[in-house]
C-alpha cells in the first residue's frame, strides 16, 4: 500500500524526487539559465531570476531560467537551489561555485562537519527553515503556489540578501510582465540611456519582449537568453 502511494505522488509530482535532479545536475543540464527542458514560455511558466555571490570565494553566480510549472521550480528550489545556497554560504573551505549532488540533509551534515568553528547556527537554521517551507509545498494546488512563493522570495532576501560581500538572491515571475518592472527598478538609478546601453536594447524593446512572451513564438523562444545576455546582474 505504502509503495503503490509512493508511486501515485511520483506520477503526480515527478519532480519530487532526488535523483531525477542529480541526474540533471551530473548531465549539466540547464537550471539556473535557460530554459528547463527546453520548454519554451506559457502561461504556466514560472520564470526564475537567481544570484549568489560571495567575494571571498570569487562566486558570482546569477542568471535567469524558465520552469515549465510551479512543480517543477518547487523541485529546483528543494533539490538544487537550497542544497546549493546552503554549501556556497557555509563552506568556507571550497572556492569558486559548485552545485553538490546530495540531498539538503547530507549537505548540512557534511558541512557543518568540516566547518565547525565557523558556522553561525542561527543562519544555519534558518536556512533550514526556508528548506522545510519550500518541502512543504508538494501538496499545494498549483495557484495557490503563486502566494508561497512570494513569500518564500521575499523572506528569503530580507535574510540572505544584506551583506555587499556575500548574498543570495531569488525573485519568481509568474508572468513574464511582471519581470520589465523589476529590471527597471534594479537600474533606475541610472539615466535612460545609460540603461538602455547597459541593456543593449531600448526599453520599449525590453517592455514588448516581456509583454509578449506568452503570445509571440519566437519570444517565447528567446526572452530567456534576451534577459541572460543583456540583463545578468540585478542584484
């Protein structure tokens, strides 16, 4: 009975399940930029925008990605991002960005193992708290993931997104309208044409290609490696 639910949840939500993203990761398949199985954009797209950096181990990791669903960004969030976010924060030992093939709880333990002496056990538990949030979500109706993962977005940056030497950051688009906004408002500081020459585009041009993402074919094709080459680093 037991094994038959099991299998009925692996139907249901293929993406709860370590060793389908291990073998993404060991395949180096695209999950932090680009486009997740090379869906193009729908209306069910949810749309990803991540940074890690951390000075001292020469991290700048950041970039923009497409997930088919929310189900399938719930599975990069728990399995790939967090365990990520985790090692790059804690492990003091190990330079330059490295996404581990192990689950959140054999990240923690082997981390904190060989960190001891330097770990700050608040953070570490809130970290764990965001994981246990995000784990909790299999169950929730695809619209009301929307909510959660606003939630979760931003109580996550207000905790990891402060110190200018080391930060992570998330930020979930569940319309890629929504995502003109956001770049305007990580660059207003700068005059128009500065942004349109840091950008490589107009912002008209941005704005259609955000607005239309849905709608158009070939945007839906190609907003994704727009945002990476001409808007990478917004955080």
């Amino acid at each position: 009975m037991e094994a038959n639910i099991k299998q009925n949840n692996l139907r249901k939500n293929p993406y709860n399940n370590f060793s389908f993203w291990k073998s993404k990761i060991i395949n180096n398949e695209d999950l932090w930029e680009g486009y997740f199985d090379s869906k193009e954009i729908t209306k069910n797209s949810k749309i990803i925008y991540t940074g890690i950096f951390d000075l001292d181990k020469n991290i700048l990791q950041c970039g923009w990605a497409a997930y088919p669903c929310g189900y399938s960004l719930l599975g990069f969030l728990e399995y790939v991002f967090l365990p990520t976010s985790f090692f790059s924060w804690f492990d003091r030992n190990s330079d330059d960005f490295f996404i581990p093939i192990s689950d959140f709880d054999t990240i923690v333990s082997e981390t904190l193992k060989y960190n001891d002496s330097n770990v700050d056990l608040n953070s570490v538990n809130s970290m764990k708290k965001s994981y246990e949030f995000i784990s909790n979500l299999w169950n929730s109706k695809q619209n009301s993931l929307d909510v959660e993962f606003k939630n979760f977005c931003d109580s996550f940056n207000d905790v990891w997104d402060n110190d200018p030497n080391q930060r992570l950051f998330l930020k979930i688009f569940n319309n890629p309208c929504d995502i003109f906004n956001f770049i305007e408002d990580s660059i207003i500081w700068d005059s128009k044409e500065f942004i349109e020459e840091d950008i490589s585009m107009t912002l008209d041009e941005l704005k259609f290609a955000c607005d239309n993402a849905v709608e158009e074919p070939l945007l839906s094709r190609r907003l994704i490696d727009i945002l990476n080459t001409n808007a990478p680093i917004l955080f």
